[in-house]
C-alpha cells in the first residue's frame, strides 16, 4: 500500500502509578488466545461473572445518586462474585465513571481486593501523545520510533485511556481515529463462555448507561448471542427511551407484551435525542423494532432507582431468568440441567440473593439436605453475605445439628472451633484485622478460650458454657485477674484437652435424652460466634431462633460495646457503637412487647435466671453494659418495684399505705399484719406463675396457695415474716440503726473518748460503736465474698474508669481502716499524744460514715440521680485539680522567691506554708499577701528601691494569677460542673433506676437482722449452717428435705435471681417470650432484606460521549 508501512506493534507495560497494564494487538488475534493471557496474568482465576459496562461518552451526565448506585453495584458485583469488568477503555463517559469508583474503592477501602477491569479500545482511537506515551513505558520497543509520527497541529479527535483500570488491550487496525465498535468485546464475551474447562462456567450481563444510537450494536450483539442486558432508567438517552418503550408495551408482571409501533418508538427518540437527523432516525427505529421482539424481552431488564433494591439484585434476576429460559429452552439432559442451577444457587449464595434461587429451592424440596451439602453450608455459614440464605434454611426446618456428624457426636467441640476458623479465612483483610485486634488471635486452641472471651466481654457474672472445670473457685480468681486487673496474674494459654473432650461428652450425653436442647446450644453457639465475628446480620438471623431472644441482644449489644471500647479509630469506634445501640434497641423493644402483653410475665423475664447463657439474667447484662434503652424501660421500673416491696402488696405505694407503715415501722411490725397489705394468690390465670412454681434461692415475691387457707394464728405470724422479708421494711431499719450509730459515734467523738487513765471500762458508747463498725465489717466481707461467688459481680467496675473505681473502693474500705487504725492508736499506750492522733483518725472518720449515709438518697427519685451529679462534678474535679496546683505553685514559688528570698524554711511545713498554704486561699478571694507588698513598698528601708521593684513585679503576678485563677479557671469549672449535671438531667430515668437496682439488690439479698450491731446473730447462725453443710458433705448426706425445698442456708442467703423449680417453668417463660416477640424480629429481618446492605460509596460525575457514533477516518498510523 503506497501509505502504509509495517512496524513492530510490541507496545505493552505499566502505567505508573496506577498499575494499568496495557497491549497493542493484532485486530486479528484470535480472542481465545487473548482470554487465556488474561486469565493467566490473574493466576489462573477465571471469571464466574463478565459485566460489560458501556453506554454514555461525552456529554454524558447523571444525578449523584444513580452514579453512585452504579458504581456500588458494579464494584460489589466484581468483589463478591469473582467478576471481570469490561468497558470502552477510555478516560471519559461510563468507562472514566467505572475506572474512578474503582480508584476510590482503592483509596478508600483498608484492605481492598482487586477489582479486575478490562478496557478494550482501538490503537487508532486514542490520540497522538498517549500513544507515544506508551511507546516510551514500553521497554522492548525500539527507540528511534519513539517520536511523533503526525504533525503537531494535525486535526485529530483526542481520546487518552482511562489508567484506573487493571488492562487495557488496545486492538491495532492500522488506521487513525478508528471507528470503535463492539467487534472485539463480543468475540471476547464468547471466548470466556466457551471456556467450559473443569467445569467452569461464566455468565455475561451487559449494563447499558445512557449511550447514543451507535450503542444499538453493542444490543444487537448481545441480543444476538442471548446474553442479558440491563438497562438503568434515569441515566438518559438510549437507557431511558428502551425503557419507556418496554414499559409501555409490557404488563405489571412482565409476563405479557405488545408489538411496538413506528411511532411510539419515533416519539421516545424525538424525545431523548432531539438533534438526530430523520434519517439516522429511520434506521434506528427498525433496529430498536428488531431489539424489542418478544423473543427478545426475557433479555432485557430495566433497573429504577424507585422500584428495584439495587443493581446487584437486578444483574442476578437477569442472569437467573436468561438461564432458567435456556433450561426450558434446551433438550440437555437433566443431570446436567441440575449441574447448572446448583451452579446458579451457589452464585446466589455468593451474592445472598434467596430471591434468584428460592424457585430452584422450592422445586427441589425433596433434595433440600442434598442441596445443603452440595453448597457446603459448613462453610458457607461462614461469610456474613448468606445470612438471608441461612434464615430460609432455618425457617424451611434446616436441623444446625446436622452439620455435626452424628457418628462422631463428640466432634462438636472441633466443629464450633473449626466453625471460627473457617471464618476467619474467608474473611477480608480488614476484617482480618479487626477481629485480630479486638477478639484475639484465631484459630482457638481450645473451645475453653471462648469462656475466657465471654468472661471479658461480656463480664465475670457469667458462668463457663464450654467448660465446667472453670467454674470452680480457684480458676474463676485467675481467669478474672486475667481479663479485668492485669493479664499476668493469671494465665488460661495451657489446656487440658482430654479433660475438655470428658465435660463435652458429658454435655452431649445429657442433651441426647433432649435432642431440643441441644439444638438450643447450637444456635446459641452460632449465634455468639456470629457476635464475637462481627457479622451482625447473621446475628439478627439467628436472634429469630436462639432462646432466651431479651439475653441474647443484651448481649451482643454488650460485646459490641466492649468492641468500641477497645477499637482504635474512630470509625471503628462508632461502627460498633452503633451495632451496640441497634441490639439494644432491639431488646428494649422486646420486653415492652412482652410487657404489653403481661406485665408480670415481663418482669419475670427480666429476672430469670437463663442456663443456656451461663445462669445470667437480662437485668445482669444490661446493668453491666448500661444498656440505658431497656433500664428506662416500664418493665424494669415495674420489676425492681415487685422486687422492693416483695410479698407485700404494690398498693402499699399509696400516700395512705405510707402513713400507715410508720407506726408498723416503729412498733417493730408487730401490727403490720393488721394494716399493711399482702400479695393475693397469683390465680388468675393458669399460665401465671405460683409460689411453689420458683426457689426460695432466689427471687420469689409470690405468696403461697395455703395462706388463705390458714387460721388466724398462723396468717398473723406469715404476714409479720412477710413484712419484715421485703427489702423496703429491711431499708428502714438499717436506716434507723445507721442513724443510731451516727448519733451514737458523734456523742462518743464529743464527750466520752478520755484517755485511758481516766476509766476502768470505756463508756458504753464507745462499745457500741466498736461493736457496730466490726459487724458492718463482717457483713461487707461476707456481701463481698457471696457476690463473687453467687456471680453477682455486675456492678464490680462499673465506674468504668480504673481511678474512679479505686477512688470508690477506697471509698468504702477507707472507714473501717481508719477506725481500726485509730483504734490501735487510743489503746496502745497511755501516751497523750497518741490520744490526739486517735481522736484526729476517728474525726476523720466519722466524717466518712456521715458521708456513707447519703446511700439512703438512692431510694427517693427526686433526689437519687443527684448522687450521679456528685460522681461525674468529681470526676471533672480531678482533671481541673492539676491545672490550679501548676498555677498555685507557679505564683507560690516566684512571690516568695521576689519577696521573701531566704526567709522561707526549707523544710515539709515550712515550704508547705509559705508556698501552697497562703497562694491557696487565692481561689476563694482571701488576697493575704496584698498587705505584705503595701508594706513593702511604703517601707523606707535602705534597700527599699530593690525591694519596691521587686514587689511591684509581684503585685503584677499577683493580679494574673487572680485573673487566670478567680476568673477563667473557675469559671470553667462551673460551665463543666454545669455540663455535666445537664447531661444527667437529661437521663434522669437511667441513672436512678441504675443506682436503684443496685439498692433493692442489696436490701433483697441482706440477711435477717441485717441492722447492726443485731447482725451479728445472723453470723452465727449463718456460721453455724456453713459448718453443719460441710459436715453433711464430709459423710455425703443429702440436706435437701423434699424436692420443692432448698437448704436453709441457701434460703439464709438469696441471690438476685428468679430460679425455677422444673424445667417446665423455663419452657412457659421461653414459649411466652417467643410469641411476644417473634413478628417484631421478623420485621426486623423483612426491614433488612428491603434495605440496600452494600456499603461502598464510590463513584463520581463523568462528561463523556458515546464511542459507537466515531466517525471512520482512513488515516494511516504507524
């Protein structure tokens, strides 16, 4: 050819810095050998899914929204289901949308995966300077070609490539600004099709955005080899008037359609593209006739930003339609007609779309468990994509025991740590790291680590589930020194295997008597392993079949919480903050529901003690993780007023009752049973529990059947051991006899504390109040010992900073040290100075108890939360404390160094005198050393010039140092002071009824007599009975009298718990529970799956214009 010359077209490298690989090829090579480089070059990973995205070039713009959508779908397409990305390859239109979104996941994700996107443009179509470009980054190609082979003001149409994409194949036909048809994408889309190797298959969908009429080839080739096409309305043009048309011809269901008309088509195009020619017109409208044949339409498939989920819903219905129509279409034989939609279930798993292959399930009922081993739920289960496909197992009767070889039962411990195993390899590398980082290291070593893992986020109040052998009293200390003090107080990194496998079998026997029950363990693990992994939609999935519904999203919401605790970024922080508030929104919401529907079974809820969560109760957990959402709740004010008033009737409420119950007070409540009300018989209903139906362990404010039944005589005295039994009559006393203390230490501290020459026996006053403060102690160390081992630790760090909670503890040991210390001091000599030390330690110390006594607020509402005012002004104080000290000091040190150099003593009292004393009374307005600098400066001494300087300039400093601390510093506090009780003011509700809880605990758990110094009688019976229980455990006997009663000294010392009798007890509690809130959580779950779950935001606005309508211009390129 006179203009043509051969060149070498070895043009190929990597675009620095984005990574794009580039090609010049032969227009001619055989798309085959192209689709094998290119899998070769993705290590041999071939595609399940190809998208072709093209459409819109110049010009071409859409709202931020649909963009937006666009690229997320694209993106989260390519990431979940393996899938190659196609497009024009050039920087502008749909192809710069697809290659910036795909940058932006880069940027902006942690850990982002290859997006493998594939731009096929022509060597003749980009312009001079890039091609030229890429000759310079291509190392083999000869340099003296290397220079411009057009003149520099040649007219040409500039077009660059698009850099973001991960190849770019340039197709060298030998002309400049050549046409770019769909030719090489179409042979390539078959290419990939045909490769059916080891039984790969891969199935292509086109996406059209926007795009001119020269974007009718790209639809005829596809309609041509019966590929699928999704059209996106509202991204203009073409999209929109095919979408109009197939709208207009089509019924509701797109089922039923019509021949199109000439000139309804002619209308759509006059409409969207205004500037075409009549006669470009004419063609299109035969082509666009030929494209919306009905044999055509089950092709093509519109997606609306109003009526459709997202863009990865409508790809996947595209796909399932075109293969379920080639099924029906197609005389294969049926064993590979099933191949094909096990195929396509799997892919629908990949994208957690039940819609897509609910048909193919529900024909196949008959082969469910096949379907289930086929797609290999065990690992499946693992990725938090599929919890839609797990619910419809679970709902459809799925048993999860099943995934546990029956022959090989003991094998559930290896599967549950298999189970996070698993899931941790399919996981991301961001994901990776967060659970790396916030719950440990994986795999575990023993299914015994997930008790440890319990214990720390969730508390010490819960009781091992995986391992018996860690309830005991010696390993509970070291696995709590572990998880709350220090990890090197204890250690849990060896395990005992054998000893493991022997607490499992022995589980697994028991639970194969009651196979229910031990699916009830499975979903429990499932769902806290859904938890501690982060997947929280497969959470709500598994809170619709795990018992005990209330616990369960207490305590993710509790973990979740401990995760933004310990998170390190902020995002993090929020993103489990905000998992932590849905789940405990969900459980609020769940006993309000149950509160509606019985109020008393409500609060029963509450208080129950729950096995298959390690014996905790809903009150536990949400006290411990503050879930403010469900403390606030009616329910829990109803359940903690059951709880005060115990047996004793709620109408006792009443102002008229109150009145009443002052005289029953002080006469000792001998005539109580005369005016203060009982609970009735709890018979109104046969589903309402009893008294013989819950323990006298625990929580039992329920009267007996037989007490209406009694004679007087008896009544009398049940109804006076009623009364005295009920925390609110126990408050009052300990009130009282707390106030006589008081009264009783203050006259001590006034009168009667001589020296010890001055009596034979000390004043009964000072007996008494030694007699009382060693009762009190006894009690607060058997409180403190029956909290910890009745697992009643919930409160235990609660202040949730380590200073407070030391400050608090000393708080409450501080009294009986100082007592005691100035106990040694007034009997350890006759010497008169140690009395005053004594009579100063016991001044301090009686200021403490009086400070003790504010506890009694906590019962009246109005002035309860006050207490949290005081806590938090504290907790402000302290960070304000350092910075008044640095300016005390600061102004201390310098005045006295001006004013009164070398009169300072250098000693404690001296410098503590001179330089903090007088500086301090600065902060109240107390100006001493004014006078001393008038002084100084009026005096007319012979160095009076050195020192009128020098106290001038302390004058000065003096005068700062009142502005920054008089003014700003305390006017700070007092605008933080203010902040912090607007902030409890604001949740009033939450943080009375929290301090509450703890008050009616204490008073429901205290013994009989617990009013010092009288407690001491309960001590010695409750000694007496500890003795008498080890003696009968020494000679194995048995100290259970009947099966409804409980040992005494288990009845001496109650826990905070509702603990049933039977079994069946649980069982009417869980079914109750179950039927109250089982069409919430299901709307829950319908909400989840009509929510958008993608959460990838990319993408950015493109002005671009369609490649298809280039002009063909013959002009020879080398």
């Amino acid at each position: 050819m006179k203009y043509s010359v051969e060149v070498p077209i070895n043009v190929f490298g990597i675009l620095k810095p984005t990574g794009c690989k580039f090609l010049r090829i032969d227009n001619r090579l055989p798309m085959e050998d192209l689709y094998q480089f290119i899998v070769e070059d993705c290590d041999r990973q071939k595609p399940a899914l190809i998208l072709s995205v093209y459409g819109g070039a110049k010009y071409f713009t859409t709202t931020e929204r649909l963009e937006k959508e666009i690229i997320r779908g694209v993106i989260h397409a390519a990431t979940m289901a393996n899938a190659w990305i196609l497009t024009a390859g050039i920087d502008n239109g749909i192809s710069k949308l697809v290659g910036e979104g795909i940058s932006h996941y880069r940027l902006l994700q942690e850990y982002p995966l290859t997006v493998k996107c594939i731009g096929m443009t022509t060597w003749g179509t980009i312009n001079e300077d890039t091609r030229l470009e890429l000759k310079s980054s291509s190392s083999r190609f000869p340099t003296s070609l290397c220079q411009r082979q057009i003149p520099d003001d040649a007219q040409e149409y500039k077009e660059t490539i698009e850099r973001n994409h991960t190849h770019c194949i340039l197709f060298d036909g030998g002309k400049l600004n050549e046409y770019l048809s769909d030719a090489h994408r179409d042979k390539f889309v078959i290419a990939a099709c045909k490769d059916t190797h080891n039984d790969h298959i891969c199935f292509p969908v086109t996406i059209m955005v926007e795009g001119g009429l020269g974007s009718l080839e790209v639809l005829e080739n596809d309609l041509k080899a019966k590929r699928p096409i999704v059209l996106i309305q509202g991204s203009g043009r073409l999209a929109d008037a095919l979408a109009m048309l197939i709208e207009q011809t089509s019924n509701s269901d797109r089922n039923q359609y019509r021949i199109q008309s000439e000139q309804e088509i002619e209308q759509a195009l006059d409409r969207f593209f205004p500037s075409v020619s009549y006669s470009d017109i004419g063609s299109a409208t035969k082509r666009i006739q030929k494209i919306l044949q009905e044999e055509n339409r089950y092709l093509l498939h519109v997606f609306s930003m109003n009526r459709d989920k997202n863009i990865v819903n409508t790809i996947f219905k595209a796909i399932f339609t075109v293969t379920k129509m080639k099924n029906k279409n197609e005389s294969s034989e049926q064993e590979q007609r099933r191949n094909r939609e096990d195929e396509l279930v799997e892919l629908a798993f990949e994208w957690n779309y039940l819609d897509g292959a609910l048909p193919i399930l529900q024909a196949r009922q008959d082969e469910m468990l096949k379907i289930q081993n086929e797609i290999k739920i065990q690992k499946d289960i693992s990725n938090k994509n599929r919890s839609t496909f797990i619910e419809y197992f679970l709902t459809a009767g799925f048993d999860p025991l099943t995934l546990v070889k029956k022959d090989y039962i003991s094998n559930y411990q290896k599967f549950i740590s298999k189970l996070y195993a698993n899931t941790y390899k399919e996981m991301n590398t961001s994901h990776k790291s967060r659970v790396d980082t916030l719950f440990g290291r994986l795999p575990l070593k023993s299914i015994r680590e997930l008790n440890y893992k319990l214990n720390k986020f969730v508390g010490s109040f819960i009781e091992s589930i995986y391992s018996f052998e860690d309830d005991s009293f010696k390993n509970r200390i070291k696995i709590d020194l572990s998880n709350h003090v220090c990890t090197c107080c204890g250690s849990h990194t060896h395990v005992k295997d054998d000893s493991e496998l022997q607490v499992i079998s022995k589980i697994i026997k028991y639970d194969q008597i009651n196979n229910k029950l031990m699916k009830y363990r499975m979903l429990r693990d499932l769902f806290l392993w859904s938890v501690f992994m982060d997947m929280p939609e497969m959470a709500k999935v598994l809170l619709l079949h795990v018992r005990f519904r209330i616990c369960a999203a207490l305590i993710a919401s509790a973990v979740f919480k401990r995760y933004s605790k310990s998170s390190q970024t902020v995002y993090l922080k929020h993103k489990f903050l905000a998992q932590s508030l849905e789940f405990e929104t969900y459980a609020a919401i769940f006993i309000d529901k149950c509160y509606e529907y019985n109020e008393k079974r409500a609060c029963e809820l509450l208080l129950r003690q729950i096995p298959l969560f390690g014996n905790v109760t809903c009150m536990q957990v949400a006290i411990s993780s503050e879930s403010k959402k469900l403390v606030k709740t009616a329910c829990f004010h109803q359940t903690l007023n059951q709880v005060w008033f115990d047996k004793l009737s709620l109408t006792n409420r009443q102002t008229s009752a109150k009145l009443l119950r002052i005289p029953s007070i002080l006469t000792f409540g001998f005539i109580a049973p005369w005016v203060i009300n009982c609970r009735k018989d709890n018979e109104e209903s046969i589903h309402n529990t009893t008294n013989n139906d819950l323990s006298e362990e625990g929580i039992n404010y329920y009267v007996d059947r037989q007490h209406s039944k009694q004679d007087k005589c008896t009544n009398y005295w049940t109804r006076f051991r009623y009364f005295h039994e009920s925390p609110m009559i126990k408050m009052s006393y300990h009130f009282m006899s707390y106030v006589w203390f008081l009264l009783v230490f203050s006259y001590m501290m006034l009168y009667h504390l001589d020296g010890r020459n001055t009596f034979t026996i000390p004043d009964w006053s000072e007996i008494y109040v030694i007699i009382t403060v060693s009762t009190m102690f006894c009690e607060e160390a058997r409180r403190i010992y029956h909290e910890y081992d009745t697992r009643m630790t919930e409160r235990w760090g609660s202040t949730g900073s380590t200073v407070l909670t030391v400050l608090t503890n000393g708080f409450y040991i501080m009294p009986y040290f100082l007592f005691y210390l100035g106990l040694g001091f007034r009997y350890g000599s006759y010497d008169e100075n140690l009395l005053t030390t004594a009579r100063i330690i016991w001044a301090l110390d009686l200021e403490l108890w009086y400070l003790r006594s504010l506890k009694f607020v906590i019962a009246l509402r109005f002035l309860g939360p006050k207490l949290f005012m005081l806590k938090n002004m504290l907790r402000d104080l302290f960070a304000f404390v350092y910075m008044i000290f640095i300016a005390l000091t600061a102004y201390g040190v310098v005045s006295r160094a001006l004013i009164l150099y070398k009169q300072v003593p250098f000693t404690g009292r001296g410098i503590f005198g001179h330089i903090f004393y007088e500086p301090y009374w600065l902060i109240y307005g107390d100006v001493s050393d004014k006078n001393l600098l008038d002084d100084i400066i009026n005096s007319d001494s012979s160095n009076a010039t050195g020192n009128d300087a020098e106290a001038t300039a302390t004058h000065v400093l003096l005068a700062f140092h009142m502005l920054l601390i008089n003014i700003l510093l305390l006017s700070l506090i007092t605008a933080v002071f203010t902040h912090s009780i607007d902030e409890v003011r604001e949740n009033t509700e939450f943080y009375w009824r929290y301090q509450r809880y703890s008050f009616v605990r204490e008073y429901f758990e205290c013994l009989p007599l617990s009013y010092p110094p009288l407690i001491f009688i309960s001590h010695i019976i409750l000694l007496f009975l500890t003795i008498r229980s080890v003696c009968y455990s020494m000679f194995g006997r048995s100290q259970v009298a009947s099966e409804n009663n409980v040992p005494l000294s288990k009845k001496f010392t109650r826990i905070f718990k509702m603990i049933p009798m039977h079994g069946s007890q649980n069982e009417q509690w869980d079914s109750f529970e179950n039927a109250a809130t089982h069409s919430y959580i299901r709307s829950i779950l319908e909400k989840s799956k009509n929510q958008d779950t993608l959460t990838t935001n990319h993408g950015k606005s493109g002005k671009t214009d369609d490649y298809s309508s280039r002009r063909n211009y013959n002009t020879t390129v080398v």
